[in-house]
C-alpha cells in the first residue's frame, strides 16, 4: 500500500508535513505533477497542486519525465542538476511525473492559508523559595 509524506505550502510561505497511508493516499496514485486535487484528502478546505516530489532513495520527480518509472535523463538544467556549467550536459536518474506507489515525499502547493495552531503556553515555572529568613 501507499504510503506518502506530503509537504504542504500555502501563499504564504509557511509549510506543513503531513502522514498519509493506505486509503487517505490512493486518491493521489496516478495524478501528474501540475495537477490539482482536492485539499480534504490532507484534512484542509480548498485545492492542492503537486509540485514535485522524491522515491524512497532520494530520486527526484521530473515534469517532463514521463511516467513513473526511473530513467537516466540527459540534463542541462532544471530539477535535480545542481552543478552544470554552461553548455555542459550530465545524464542522471530521475522518476517521472507520475505519481506511484514507489514515491516517499510529495510537494504541494495549498491554494489558501494554512491554518495557524496557537502554541500552548506552559504554566511559568515556579521561583525557588530562599531557605534562609
């Protein structure tokens, strides 16, 4: 079964993770990267757009992959090719745009704000009491 880490960030810039697993993931198997889906698979009111994502080894999804599978991807710039100069080209493993079982980490974007949840405030730690008078 599906299991995803899904990382979510709003307009804003603040961003969530959150668990996924088995039926709360399988409305997202076989979506592309750009493709919106519904927020309340994620418990949020709205839309999410997929961005991007990694397989459990750390391989990067590619928009212009297609599929799901590993393929060795001539690249000259982009996702997942940090250390390119100009004009020089490295050929490097990358997972399609399709979302599958494989995938570990999925990138969204929320069309909205992320709810705030108010930090708890601790009861102040209590003064020690001088034992001298």
């Amino acid at each position: 079964m599906a299991n995803f880490k899904l990382i979510i960030s709003d307009i804003k810039g603040k961003s969530v993770s959150k668990e996924l697993k088995d039926s709360d993931a399988s409305p997202l198997l076989g979506l592309q990267i750009g493709n919106e889906t519904d927020a309340s698979v994620a418990g949020l009111t709205g839309k999410l757009r997929i961005t991007g994502g990694s397989d459990k080894s750390g391989v990067p999804m590619r928009s212009d992959v297609h599929g799901a599978a590993r393929k060795r991807v001539l690249l000259s710039r982009g996702v997942g090719l940090q250390d390119a100069e100009s004009g020089q080209r490295k050929r490097k493993l990358m997972r399609g745009n399709t979302i599958s079982e494989e995938i570990y980490q999925l990138n969204c974007k929320f069309d909205g704000q992320l709810p705030v949840d108010a930090p708890t405030k601790e009861a102040p730690a209590e003064k020690p009491k001088d034992t001298k008078e």
